[in-house]
C-alpha cells in the first residue's frame, strides 16, 4: 500500500481538506508526489523555477501520480553582500532543508521531487533528501540569466583574475 494511503486511514480529515482544493477521489487515491521548489521573484537564480515546477508538474499528472506544489525560497548572495544580510546567507540553507522536510513529513507523501539552482538551496535539498525516508529527486534548474549587456558573475572572476 503507498504511504499517503496508508496515511489517508490514519488521518481521515485529510480528505476533506483535499476535497477543499478541488482534488478529486480518483486524485487521493493516486501516488501523492511532493514539488519542493526555492522558486521566487527575489533574484535571478530562483525566478526561473516556477515554469520548470510546472512542467515537474504536468509530467507528474501525466503518469497518474498527483504533484503537491511547496516553497521555500531562497536568498541571493550577491544581494546579501555588503549589509548585514550576508549573516543569514548560510542560515538560510537549514531553513530550506528544515522547511522541504516539514513539508513532506506534514502530509503523507509516496515521493518527493525537489527544485532547485543555488549554492544554498541545492545543498538545503539534498539534505532533506537524506533525511527523509522517501524516493527522491533533486532537478537543477542550471545557471541564473544574466541581465542585458550585463557580466555574469564568471565572467566578473574572470576578469578579475
């Protein structure tokens, strides 16, 4: 039996509440899926990782399993520079991790698919990976754009060297 049904029995007011969504039966009784994305609108690096999320998404649907859209986003270090929010760069890295395993032990989930493109959120993923009991996946969503006429941080180094 997959552990979301297994948790539906244990917790009948979950469907409810499922129903409240707009789920449907035949949705509650397929694989429960977890979308765990650090998209947000803050910074080149996250703002990509909704349409890749929903494309997570629509390929879960399509195979008959029901994806469960979660975010906990992340911060920019390049943004935190020179000002005291560079003190909650790392921090922020076990807040996402802590967040994507509240996230999936809250609600019973048969799998997880973890989104994500930073160097605090990609780590923050694969630690909640190996915490969670689950079959996972992490999906990188590459490098940030850079801007028009703008240097990419690579190139910046680059220079610099």
């Amino acid at each position: 039996m997959l552990y979301s049904q297994t948790i539906r029995e244990k917790a009948p007011e979950m469907d409810p509440l499922h129903y409240g969504m707009g789920w449907t039966a035949e949705e509650l009784a397929r694989p429960q899926i977890l979308v765990e994305s650090t998209f947000g609108d803050s910074h080149p690096g996250s703002a990509h990782l909704l349409s890749l999320g929903e494309d997570i998404i629509n390929g879960i649907d399509e195979e008959k399993g029901k994806a469960n859209r979660y975010f906990a986003t992340d911060i920019c270090d390049g943004m935190a520079q020179g000002h005291d929010g560079m003190n909650y760069s790392l921090a922020s890295r076990d807040m996402i991790c802590n967040m994507a395993e509240i996230h999936a032990r809250s609600t019973g989930f048969d799998a997880a698919v973890f989104v994500s493109s930073c160097d605090k959120a990609v780590p923050a993923h694969l630690m909640a990976i190996g915490r969670l009991n689950m079959p996972a996946l992490l999906v990188s969503g590459g490098v940030m754009n850079a801007g028009p006429n703008h240097l990419t941080l690579e190139q910046i180094g680059k220079y610099y060297a």
